[in-house]
C-alpha cells in the first residue's frame, strides 16, 4: 500500500490520498484523487473516452483539447521572444486608417499608444503578446504560424496558370495589399464614357471584395493553424467563367 502513491504520482503525476480502512469486516483501500482542473496524462499520453471505447488524443486533436481545458482558444495563446517595439508601424497606421473609415473609431479614440491599443483589443496577456496579435501587425508572423500568407492566381482553365503573386506580411498589410492587386492586375474592368468622363466598372463591389479577403484570410488562416496545418490562403480567378472564389476546403498535405 505504501507504493501506491509513488505509482499514481509516476504515471499520472498526482498526489493522491491513500488509506486503509476497514467495511463489513473486510479491509478497503480508499484511494482520494481531487478534482483536477487541468488534463491528466498516463505516462505522458492523453486519453479520450467516448461511449465504450478509449481514444489516445494525437495531433490537432490533443492541441484542442489542451487548450480548450485551459481555457485558451488558438489565437489567445501568449507568445515569447517578440513585443509590442518589434511590431510593424505600417501595419498599425492601417488599422487606424480603416477603424477611421468605417466609423467605428474616431480620430480622438485613436490617441493612444500601440501598447494601449492593443490592451484594449485584449491582445496582450500581462506583458506578453497574444498570437492573435503577432499575426495581426507584426511584418513577419510567418516566423511563428507558417504559411500566414496570400497566394493569388489567374488561370485560363481550371489547370492552366498564366501568373500568380504571393503576398506576406502582417495580415493588416496582406489585405491591404490584396486589395490593391485584385483591381489593379486580376479584375477586368468595363469601360464607359460620360461625356469626356471615363468611368470603369469593376465586376464586385470594393466593399464585398474588402470584406471577403479580410475575413477569408482570417479565418483560414485562423482554422489551419488550430487543425495544425500549413497552408497559404488561397484565391484564384478563371478567365473563362470569371469566377472569384477563396477555397474553404482543407488542402492536400
């Protein structure tokens, strides 16, 4: 009885209770574990049970797990090594430049340092830096989650690429620059007149096309690293059918 502690203690790492005790004239071992409020691991693996099987957690489902019972999400995780000095000035004006543009700041609410701004974001834990805001103004997030970036293509078919360009960054810049490839390379254009005035007409509203690359490189980006995968956002345009499209399925590793 006396090895039994040392045993859970060796394979479980918990300091448990135990005690001799004595019902119906028989001797019981009553062994008292308290309620743990974080993951216990059997000689360093972790296991899931669900109905009558046993599942040993692996992968992005043991990263979820983990972090789901310490009550983190992904892009709250605090990150060593980098701070608020080592984030990208540009990166900020953007964000100041578009919370101005759509109402939501104004220039008054913006009168703060880039530390302050970020504590009211909740994109610091103490004096760390949040990953979420890592990737977000930071010029090279892909030193911590790879393939935080944007590959754009045009394709005269479904196969056949004519060029592409890649676009890294803070994701405050990636999108920024997106914006500016899509209509100045890739969205063809109609072209009328109003008098001397020559007005084009692109296929999609700036707005919706702002909206779809901010929120698809986010939440790609986003879901890909909490599945602890390694993959660009991607969008593609096909001549043919002049289909914009940002695929959502996960991609072949």
């Amino acid at each position: 009885m006396e090895d039994i502690p040392n045993k859970v203690r060796d394979a479980l790492g918990l300091i448990v209770d135990v005690d001799l005790i004595t019902e119906n004239e028989l001797d019981v071992i009553k062994i008292t574990v308290e309620e743990n409020p974080y993951p216990v691991n059997y000689k360093g693996e972790y296991h899931y049970r669900t109905g009558s099987t046993k599942q040993l957690l692996q992968g992005s489902a043991l990263t979820n797990f983990l972090l789901r019972k310490t009550g983190k999400n992904w892009d709250s995780v605090p990150l060593e090594n980098v701070s608020v000095d080592d984030l990208d000035k540009e990166s900020f004006d953007i964000f100041h430049r578009e919370a101005i543009r759509s109402g939501r700041m104004s220039k008054d609410d913006l009168k703060l340092s880039n530390q302050d701004l970020l504590e009211k974001l909740n994109l610091l834990d103490g004096t760390l830096l949040k990953r979420a805001a890592v990737l977000l103004f930071h010029r090279n997030p892909e030193k911590w989650i790879t393939g935080s970036f944007v590959k754009i293509g045009f394709f005269e078919t479904d196969a056949d690429l004519r060029y592409q360009d890649e676009v890294h960054g803070s994701l405050m810049i990636q999108a920024d620059r997106v914006i500016d490839l899509l209509y100045t390379k890739y969205l063809t254009t109609e072209i009328s007149y109003d008098n001397i005035t020559r007005i084009e007409h692109y296929p999609f509203p700036k707005d919706a096309v702002r909206e779809a690359v901010f929120m698809r490189s986010f939440i790609r980006i986003f879901l890909l690293a909490c599945l602890c995968k390694s993959a660009f956002t991607g969008i593609s345009f096909i001549s043919a059918m002049t289909v914009f499209f940002l695929p959502t399925g996960q991609p072949t590793l």
